[in-house]
C-alpha cells in the first residue's frame, strides 16, 4: 500500500508534467529508485531531496503524517537507559515529582563534573557519559533545591550546564524524546536566570535535534529568530557571543538547504562566515557554545552541501584545499572530532559515488580507528558502506567486511 509520502510525491510529479522517467532524469536518480517511491518504499532523507529539487518544492512539502511502524528490538536500549531517565524524567503525582534525591556537591566540584563528562563526550566514551550523567544531574537538581541566593543562581547554572551536556549525549545517542525534554529543561532554567547566550546553546541543541527529526521548517525559524534576538556587534563581541551567533547560522543553513531552499541556505552560510571571519580561529568551549565553531567549521559545513547536492568532485576538490590544508589547519585550528569526521564521511561518499573503493575505505576506516564508537551512531556511515558493498564487483577485502560488521550492516 503507497504511503501518504509516496502519493504527495506522485501528486507532485503529475502536477509538474513528469513521467516516472522523468522525475528520476530530472533528481538524477535511477527509474526503480523513482518507483520505489511511489510505491511506499523506504528511502534516505537524500533521496527526498533530489526528488524535491527536481520538482522544485520544499522538501518538507513530501512528508505526511502517518502511523507509526513498530519499533523493533529496542529493549536492549531501555533498559541501558533506565537510570538515566529516572534522573531526567522522574514519575509525576499530584503533589510533586518522586525523585531520589542527590547528594548536595559544591558548586565547583559539579563544574568541574560536568566538564569531565564532557571529555568523555568528546573522547568517544559513551559508556562512561551515560554512567555519570545520572549521578550529575541529581546532585545538581539537589544544589538547586537546597541553595539559597548566589548560591542557588550558580547552582541553577550547573544544572543547565549538566542538562546541556544530557542533550547533546541524548541526541547523538538518538534518543530524541529524552533530549528534547533535557534541552527544553535548559533552555527554561537559563531563561529563568536571565543567561540568553546560555538559553541560545540549548536553542542551538534543539535546532540539531529537530534537524535530525527532518522538522527542517522549524529548525530554520528557531534558529533565524533566535539569532535575530542574540545578534552581535562586532567592533566588540567575544569569541562564545560570535561563536553561538555563527553557530545558529550554520543550523539555518543546514535546514534550509535540506529543505530545497539554496538562496536561503546561501545567505545563512554567508552570516555564519561573517562571525567565522572575526574569531579567527576555532573555538570548542562547551557549555559557552553548542560545538565547535570557526572558520574551518564554516567550510567545512559549506562542503557538507556540496554533498547534499551530490557534486561528488566538488567535495573531494575542497576537501585538502584552503582552510582545509595541513597550514590553514595549524593556523587556524582544528575542528571538534565530531565535525571533521562528519566531513570525513561526506568524503568517503564522494569516493564511493566515484567507484574509489579503496579510497572510501581508507577515509572510513580513518573515522573508525578514531571514533570507533562514534561512527556506530551514523547512519550516513552506514548508508555510505552499503554503497560500497553494492557497487564493488570485487571479492571484499577484510577490512570491508570487517567495518560492515562493525556498523551492523548484515547480507
């Protein structure tokens, strides 16, 4: 049975006058790929896009709102998660929520606990992250209940900070449900304190969550409207106001490019590289911003576009050059872990779509060696070593069969 996605596709072909074959000429896809489609067939977020541009219309413009197919084999993730969610979402009565309570830590010592964990984020340890959060939350929740004045500001800062970093664990880890209510909780507190750049890093977490939602249209609104209200000025902003500033341009950008709206996304990646510009160098100071931000991270999410559109030689032509060469990157800085093999994955697709298996392959084993547990979480990983496993004529080398079981691809 065609699903409501595969009929506004079918609605929208036959309003522009295209056959199937066609459409598929025109998104530069393959006439079964088409097909699938409009049959109701299961298809990467990619493919949606070509096919809106194709039809010239928002991405967005092919969803429907449907039931939900079950879930299955997630037990495993529940229970991981269980002591976790107590801490963050503990039951509601009538009275007040049943919560245990903390033990009450100075503020310096949950500071200092959170930046930890926060370099075990960074570390690729997600075990350890998960094992502490509760632990951290607690005890700062129990700080805002037990302080008074100052003291209970600060603390209400700590407990932002510790829902920050939840949220930001939570959305890599794609339990969005959970981060939503973590950076929501932030951005409340925050709001509460009067700390607007603070409240912008948790809009900056909610924008990337509702990007990974594919919720393109309200991630551009959140994120424009919200650095309308933060806007620097420039003769004297320091590097966290610049660096959330730019930050919340480059989430424009990112929605309104995957929403088929490139004049949009041209002026937001214009914005985000006026802020680039006057920091000079990368900054990665968490919780002051979201992630990295500076000039290489600008370029390297213009490059991510270029990816988007499938301009395989383009990504690979920008990938060693300008801000991205070994100088430019000693000048400069590098990157967070988590942008650079962001990048790195758009270049092992730009390899595989040119049939460079051994060149993909060395990029994605690059990633693996460094963010083994990181690159589990992808599922651009996994779609790029599926391509290769379907377009390689030849016996696959260990290495390939290796990393596809590393990602869990099976068959």
């Amino acid at each position: 049975m065609a699903s409501g996605l595969a009929e506004n596709v079918k609605n929208y072909r036959r309003a522009a006058g295209m056959s199937q074959e066609g459409l598929a000429e025109a998104a530069d896809l393959s006439l079964a790929t088409v097909r699938k489609v409009e049959q109701g067939g299961d298809v990467r977020m990619e493919t949606l896009y070509a096919i809106a541009r194709a039809l010239d219309v928002p991405t967005s413009a092919l969803f429907a709102t449907e039931a939900p197919r079950p879930v299955i084999g997630d037990e495993a993730n529940r229970r991981y998660l269980v002591e976790l969610r107590q801490a963050l979402m503990p039951p509601v009565g009538l009275t007040a929520p049943l919560t245990d309570a903390g033990h009450v830590e100075e503020l310096s010592a949950l500071r200092r606990a959170t930046a930890d964990a926060h370099a075990l984020y960074r570390a690729d340890r997600y075990d350890s992250v998960a094992k502490r959060l509760p632990g951290l939350l607690r005890s700062a929740e129990a700080a805002v209940e037990a302080l008074e004045g100052e003291e209970k500001q600060g603390a209400m800062t700590a407990r932002c900070h510790a829902l920050l970093l939840a949220g930001k664990y939570l959305t890599q880890v794609r339990q969005y449900d959970m981060a939503y209510f973590a950076l929501a909780e932030a951005i409340r507190l925050a709001r509460e304190a009067g700390q607007t750049l603070t409240a912008a890093t948790g809009v900056l977490g909610m924008c990337w969550l509702l990007l990974r939602q594919d919720r393109f249209d309200e991630s551009e609104q959140l994120a424009a409207r919200t650095a309308a209200e933060v806007e620097p000025r420039m003769s004297d902003a320091g590097t966290a106001h610049l660096a959330v500033w730019g930050e919340l341009w480059l989430k424009v950008a990112s929605a309104t490019i995957r929403n088929n709206r490139p004049d949009e996304a041209r002026e937001a990646r214009r914005l985000a590289g006026v802020a680039a510009s006057a920091m000079d160098r990368e900054d990665a100071d968490f919780p002051a911003h979201w992630g990295g931000f500076g000039p290489v991270t600008a370029e390297l999410k213009a490059i991510e576009d270029l990816s988007l559109m499938g301009d395989a030689r383009a990504v690979l032509r920008r990938a060693d050059d300008g801000l991205l060469d070994n100088k430019a990157l000693r000048n400069l800085g590098k990157p967070t872990a988590v942008n650079w093999d962001r990048h790195r994955l758009d270049v092992a697709k730009a390899h595989v779509t040119l049939k460079q298996h051994q060149d993909a392959m060395t990029v994605l084993m690059s990633v693996r060696r460094t963010s083994g547990e990181w690159i589990k979480h992808q599922p651009m990983a996994r779609y790029v070593m599926q391509d290769l496993l379907k377009t390689r004529k030849r016996t696959l080398t260990q290495d390939m069969r290796d990393l596809a079981a590393h990602l869990s691809i099976v068959g």
